[in-house]
C-alpha cells in the first residue's frame, strides 16, 4: 500500500471512527479556533445527521426559552437563553463583559470629547 493510498483511507473514514475521534481529539485550540474562523462544517468530524441532531435540539431548547419568557411576568425572571450544543470545530462562545460604572463614565466622557 502506498502512502497516498493510506491516506485517502483515513480521510474517508466515518466521523465516529477510532482514528477519526482520536484526530479530532488531538487538534490544538488554535486549529480549533482556524476551523471555526473558516467557517466550512464540510471540515467538521460529525456526520451530516449529527450536525442536523444538533440544530434541531437547538432549535426546542430556543422554542422553549422563548415560550417560558412568553409566559414569565416580569422581565427580570426571565430564563436565561439555551447555550447552543457544541459543534466540532467551534470554540464556546464567551461570555459578554458586563458594563460597570466607572466603564460607563469613562465612555460617556470619551463620547463628549473627553481624552482618555
């Protein structure tokens, strides 16, 4: 067997494979994050129907956060929103910085003119 011909073996193993799982399983954060950047889920490890499993359980978790807040009182009892099932591929999302008072200052003076 030649090189390339092990080559294309291996690249057309099923995602669930040993060997896939354990390539997957080996890539560094910063591939991680260059493969989320270029945005092809034809890159990804998952099957096509993993990938449809995810967007649907997705999708119910999103239908019941709106219909609990469609059916909450007051604004701040709201739930807080479904985080998505992670993709191969995709980093986590991080989580937003909240705006503090001496942040808030700073941009309004930065807003009217002020030099920082």
């Amino acid at each position: 067997m030649t090189w390339r011909q092990l080559r294309v073996l291996i690249q057309h193993l099923p995602p669930e494979s040993a060997t896939m799982t354990s390539l997957r399983n080996s890539l560094s954060d910063e591939e991680i994050a260059e493969q989320a950047d270029r945005g092809r889920p034809e890159d990804g490890r998952w099957s096509q129907l993993e990938q449809l499993v995810a967007v649907v359980a997705d999708r119910v978790a999103r239908v019941e956060y709106v219909l609990r807040c469609v059916n909450t009182e007051k604004k701040k009892d709201f739930p807080s929103p479904p985080e998505p099932i992670r993709r191969p591929g995709a980093a986590p999302r991080r989580a937003k910085p909240k705006l503090t008072e001496a942040g808030a200052e700073r941009l309004f003076a930065l807003l009217n003119g002020g030099a920082a």
